[in-house]
C-alpha cells in the first residue's frame, strides 16, 4: 500500500489542471489494473480525467473517491513523500489518496469482487461540476455507496455532512474623483461593506447554518471612487429548508446605496447529506469493527451528492491521519491494513445483502 501511496502522490494532481489530472488518472488505473485486474475507463470531460472500473455482474457497491489535490505543481518539491514516526506525508496523502489505495487494496483480498464499481473523480475538490451526472448515475445503479474520504477525527466513519456552496455578490457603481467629486460617484466598496453585514446576518449557528464571507475585493487606485467591488461567501446547511432560506435571502439582496447594483451567483450545489443515509451501512461497519464511532462534519464531499438521490451513503472509510488541505498532512500507517479490511468487509457484506 505504502508503495502505491508513493506512486500516486509524486504525480501531481491539483485540480483544473487538465494534463496534471489526464496523468494522475493514468496512474490511478494502472494501480487498479495491477491489483484488481480488469481494465479501467478513463472518462475525459472539461473537469479532467475521471476513472472508472467495473468488475462485472448486477451492479451492487460503488466505491466512490476522487484523486484531484488542492495542491498546486510543485508543492512536491517542497514537501516530498516520506514515510517516518508512524505516518506518511506528502500532497494529498490523506485528502483522499490514502483512501483510495485502501479501497483497492481492500478488493483485492476478496475472491469475489462481482457487483463492485470503482469511480475516482477528478473535479470533487472544486465541486463536482463534470462528474455529477455520472457520480448519481452510478451511485442509483449500484444501490450503496461507501465514499473513502478521509476518516473523521480518531478514525471515526462520516454519517452526516453539512451541504455546502459558495455565493459571490458582485457590485457596480461608478467611478470618480475621490479628492475632486466624490459625490458624482457610486461606492461600490461602501455598497460593499453593507452587503457583508447583511449577508453575516443570514447564518444561524443554532440551526448548524454558517454563512461566511471570506473573500472581498475593489477599487483600483487611492483616489478612485471604487466602481467595481466583489464578495465571496461560503455557506454550510445541515437541512434541506436551511438551503432553500438561504438561497431565497441571496436572491433578495437589495442596495443600500443609491445607484449600486448587484448581481448574485452560485447556489448551495451540495445538499446536506443526512444521518439517515448510513444508518444501514453504518450499522455493518460497527458489526466487522465494534466501537467505531460516527460523526457529522461540516465539510462536503460526493457523498452528499449520492445521499440526495436517494442512496445509502457511508462516508470517511479512507486514511486514519489529518491535515487535509494542509502542509502538515498525513497518514497513519498502522491503520491502513485495517481499514482495508474494513472495506473488504463492508463489501462481503452488502454482496450478501443483495443476493439474500
């Protein structure tokens, strides 16, 4: 597995980088090739290059992941692959290459691998726009989902995810002089600063609602009534009436100054991923690992997509470790065979299901 670990993550895969993913994609199917046997399908789209593997028979469990990083070409330079103390480090070891390495190497100790798909995706890390459709249309045809994210903290499994997306607020006014006619001009950065204000407003923490504004930019020159300004907000649901209030409080902002106008965009693209899901799944997992625990996380990933249409869902069966998105990520490596396991086991046991 550490071997596997290593060949992926010193080929880089940052996300919207259409030749760094077509190479990464490559990799990921030689690994399952070598493995499982088979032969994996490479779909190219505009997100870059997912990967595809069906071992044949009735569809029965997806194994779902995604082999994009966040990290751009050349952060391996920096912060090469290395295993020591205990973990493996390196880009994109725990979010989520790790995982996808026990996954395959949890098939491959199954004699019998019939109904299993493989589907590792290469837009998950910015949204899934390419590989929605076929990402639920595996997912329905399969009938269960365990998605190898990483684990939550101390290896728990994910049960629950907040649904997630991004709004940006864009802002006209118009220039002017800010010494000689301050007047004559529109403040896109005071319409700006109102907006940010109302749009804080819009979170209910009680509820598990967040919305943060978390990038912001306008003007151009110190003596410049700004004309142009931008808000980026990041926003967390945990339930389906959540999303449709805040979508429907973004679509009604209105301006504070006179002559600003506004354009809003984005949605919340990933619903929340509701406990409900997994409990089956869940419940197989606590029976092949008793005292494993579950947690709701506030981040998204493609379980949530599979969730909303309908099919059961577990989450955070990848790597033990943490860091993700970060310089000091990592693996555990002593739990890696046992994750393995638990996915060779999770499997056997939904083959059983399906065929009772």
């Amino acid at each position: 597995m550490l071997e596997d670990l290593r060949t992926l993550v010193e080929i880089e895969s940052p996300s919207r980088d259409l030749d760094a993913l077509a190479a990464s994609a490559e990799a990921v199917a030689t690994v399952i090739e070598n493995r499982l046997g088979g032969q994996a399908v490479l779909n190219v789209n505009e997100g870059g290059t997912h990967v595809h593997w069906v071992a044949g028979g009735e569809p029965r469990v997806l194994i779902l992941g995604h082999h994009d990083t966040v990290f751009p070409l050349g952060t391996l330079a920096r912060r090469p692959f290395a295993v020591a103390d205990g973990r493996a480090t390196g880009p994109g070891v725990f979010d989520m290459l790790g995982g996808l390495v026990q996954a395959i190497h949890g098939l491959a100790a199954l004699d019998d691998r019939s109904g299993v798909e493989i589907l590792m995706t290469a837009d998950e890390e910015v949204g899934s726009v390419s590989s929605r459709t076929l990402i639920e249309e595996r997912a329905r045809a399969c009938g269960a989902v365990l998605v190898f994210e990483g684990a939550a903290d101390g290896g728990a499994l994910k049960t629950a995810r907040k649904g997630c997306g991004a709004f940006q607020v864009s802002i006209a006014g118009r220039a002017s002089h800010a010494g000689l006619e301050p007047e004559a001009g529109v403040n896109a950065l005071i319409e700006a600063a109102h907006q940010v204000l109302d749009i804080a407003a819009l979170s209910r923490p009680e509820l598990g609602t967040t919305v943060t504004p978390t990038v912001a930019s306008a003007g151009t020159l110190e003596n410049v009534v700004p004309a142009e300004a931008t808000v980026v907000v990041d926003v967390r649901v945990e339930s389906a009436e959540e999303k449709e209030r805040v979508e429907a409080a973004f679509a009604a902002l209105t301006p504070h100054v006179d002559g600003a106008r506004i354009t809003v965009e984005g949605s919340i693209a990933r619903p929340p991923m509701p406990e409900s899901a997994a409990v089956e799944l869940f419940a197989l997992a606590q029976q092949l690992m008793p005292g494993i625990e579950a947690k709701a996380v506030g981040g998204g990933s493609d379980g949530n997509l599979t969730a909303a249409v309908g099919v059961p869902t577990l989450d955070g069966l990848g790597a033990v470790g943490g860091g993700a998105h970060a310089d000091h990520e990592y693996v555990v490596i002593d739990a890696m065979a046992e994750r393995a396991h638990l996915a060779a086991g999770l499997v056997k046991a939904i083959q059983h299901a399906s065929r009772a």
